[in-house]
C-alpha cells in the first residue's frame, strides 16, 4: 500500500508540474500573441487555417492573414478570413453562383465580421446590402487616439480622435487613418461614469464644438448585427444599441 501510495503522490506531483507548465506556456503565449509550445497540430487547408489543441484550449493561426485566435473547444472553427479568386471584371463569385465584387468582399470580410462561409452562401443582393452596412458602421467607428496632442476645452484636457475612411490603396480596400481628412477628427472626453462621448473638431481653431455625443447606432443596425460574428466580439460596454 504504501508504494502504491508514493506511485499516486509521484502521479499527482507530475500532473501539478505539468499543468503549471502547460498553463505558464499558454498565459506567455496569449500575452505575445504568438503559438504555444505544449499543443498538438493539425491543418484544415479548406478553411485556410492551423489549429493548435491544448489542455483547454485551441489556437487558430488563419492562413490567409496570420491573424492568431485564441479560443475554447465549444467554439466554432469558421473563423477565418479566406484568399479569393477574382475574375477579370474583380468579381468573386460564391458556391451560389453570386458575383461580389472585391469592394463588397473586402468590406464584409474585414477583420472576420462576416466568415467564408457566410459570404460563399449569399444568394440575394440584400445579403449584400445588409452585410456591406453592418460592417462599415461598424469599422467607421473605431477611433484611434492622437496620443501626441491634447485639446483645452471649457478647462478640460481632452484627447483627439481620428476616425477611419474606407478607400482603395494599391488595389487593396483598407480603412485609414487620415489626420488631413478634417471631416474624422473629433474632440473626446471621458466622464465621471466612464461615458466616453465626441465633439467635431475644428482643426484651424483647434476648438472643439459644444455639443459631446456617445457612439451608438441605429435600430436597422442593432437588428442586423446580430447575423454577424460582432454578437460574440462586440465589446457590451460600448453600449452601441442602448
């Protein structure tokens, strides 16, 4: 019994050593944004991606952009931007025999909002419509900040904001960040209750206008979401649709 006893206790402390090691691997990992070591590696080259298994959990590395996701077991694989194929005219057409054009494509699949399999099931101008619309409103708002200036308004420190435009760069559709594009700058604040809010900013003056508003976005918008991954990303505190 009391081999036993030490066998079991061996046991126990080997396991303990391990899942310490497997946990440190994946907590440096996840802070670098790199691949684990302790993991097992398969390929699915039709949703263009790697997937690395761990204890509890798994790591998606898309083929297409090297984006790494981190993930659990319950969650989907479909995550993955893919390489299309366009034709002469720069369409793509999907499973469905649906030509959207690389505009469309581009917009829907940015930063995964729609997946492959979402977009190559399009069978109907609407999808398109309501797809192009979801993601737009979306990555329109996702402000950086201009660390380097800061903005006196009624004796308040405030931050500038810049607000992306959608435009083609070297046959490629990307938001920008533009400082000249005076129509994206805004003035920022952050109030007591953590409520971050916007004022146009006069870039001649360097003056911001009084009236301060929260980011939301429209009923149509708020339903449409819904059928995109931004229902498992979208950060609530954002407070988009309330």
């Amino acid at each position: 019994m009391k081999i036993v006893k030490k066998i079991l206790i061996i046991l126990l402390i080997v396991v303990a050593i391990f899942s310490a090691i497997t946990y440190l691997d994946y907590f440096l990992a996840k802070s670098q944004n790199t691949i684990p070591k302790i993991v097992l590696k398969s390929e699915n080259k039709i949703k263009q991606m790697k997937i690395y298994k761990g204890l509890f959990y798994k790591v998606i590395k898309c083929s297409s952009n090297n984006d790494i996701i981190y993930t659990d077991y319950e969650s989907s694989e479909d995550v993955c931007p893919r390489k299309v194929t366009y034709d002469k005219d720069g369409y793509f057409t999907n499973t469905e025999g649906y030509k959207i054009s690389k505009k469309e494509y581009k917009l829907m699949s940015y930063q995964n909002i729609y997946t492959f399999d979402t977009i190559d099931s399009i069978d109907k101008k609407e999808d398109i419509d309501n797809y192009t619309f979801v993601a737009f409103e979306y990555l329109s708002k996702q402000y950086i900040l201009k660390e380097d200036i800061e903005i006196t308004h009624n004796e308040e420190t405030l931050k500038l904001a810049i607000f992306p435009t959608f435009k083609e760069e070297n046959e490629t559709y990307e938001f920008i960040y533009d400082e000249e594009n005076v129509e994206k700058l805004y003035c920022v604040k952050t109030d007591e209750n953590n409520q971050t809010t916007f004022s146009k900013y006069n870039k001649e003056t360097q003056t911001c206008e009084e009236n301060f508003e929260k980011i939301s976005m429209d009923s149509k918008w708020c339903k449409l979401y819904k059928n995109s991954t931004l229902v498992y990303s979208l950060d609530e505190n954002l407070n988009y649709c309330k």
